[in-house]
C-alpha cells in the first residue's frame, strides 16, 4: 500500500480535479434541467394560457349563439305574440263581417217579403179597378137603357179610367 500512499500526493489533486469537474458537471446538468424544465413548464405554461383563452373564446362564442338563440326566441315569441293579435283581429272583424251579412241578409229578406206583399196587394188593386170598371160600365149601361139617354159624366178622379174602359 505504500505505493499508494506514494501516489496520494498525484492522486488527491487528481481527485480533487475529478470533483470540480463531477461537481461542474453536476452543476451543469441541474442548469440544464433546470433550463429544460423551464421551457417545459413555460411551453405547458404557453398551451395552458392557449388553451384556456381557446376555452375562454368557446365559452364566449357559446354565450353569442345562446344570447343570439335567445333574442331570436324572443323575437319568434313577439313574433307570434303579434300573430296572435292578428288573429284575433280578423277573428274579429270576421265576426263583425258575419254579423253584417246576417243583418243584411234579414234587411234583403224582409224587403223581398215586403216587395212580394206590395206586389200581391198591385195585383189585388188591379183586379179590383178592372172589376170595378167593369161594374161602373155595366152600371153607365143599364142607367143609358134605363132613362134612354147618356149616362151621366163619371168624377174627374175615374174619368180617364172609365172613358178606356168604354172604348
């Protein structure tokens, strides 16, 4: 062993140098890892904060389309609310309209009615005045036979009537 205690004062600076260079390479690779470790965690850091503003601008399309699904519900209900009072409105004024027509309807019906009596009540005055003409020329004759002259002149009011009837 003495050879190697004869070899301590070449092998300890030795050693010693195999330290420093152990140790800078050790304290190399913890930089380097630490290096590594830093771009790993800012590239997690970078596609967390991608990711997250990715969700952020889902999130935020999601509230437009429901905010826009929304409002367009809204707009179909004040849509159809207004329908509904359209509606209504013809159901309205179709009802007035039928209501019109009805009343209109009894109005034409009580007017051909009366057209119908005025008509009977023409056709029943005619009869009468020809039979009532007949009846005063019949009488004008036997009063001419009888008194053997001209029967006397009829009131102005029949004349005309009573003079056609003689021709």
């Amino acid at each position: 062993m003495d050879w190697l205690a004869s070899l301590a004062p070449a092998l300890a600076p030795l050693c010693a140098m195999s330290g420093v260079v152990v140790g800078a390479w050790f304290s190399y690779r913890q930089v380097t890892r630490k290096a590594s470790t830093d771009e790993r965690v800012a590239a997690v850091q970078a596609k967390a904060t991608a990711e997250a503003t990715e969700g952020q601008t889902y999130v935020a399309a999601m509230r437009t389309v429901t905010d826009g699904f929304a409002s367009l519900l809204d707009q179909q209900r004040g849509m159809l609310d207004q329908q509904k009072v359209l509606l209504d409105q013809e159901r309205t004024m179709h009802g007035q309209t039928v209501e019109r027509v009805a009343m209109l309807e009894a109005g034409q019906l009580e007017l051909t009615r009366e057209v119908r009596q005025l008509q009977e009540e023409q056709r029943k005055d005619r009869r009468w005045k020809a039979a009532a003409l007949d009846y005063i020329r019949d009488l004008r004759g036997l009063v001419a036979k009888a008194l053997g002259r001209p029967a006397p002149e009829p009131p102005e009011e029949i004349a005309a009537d009573v003079a056609n009837v003689d021709r």
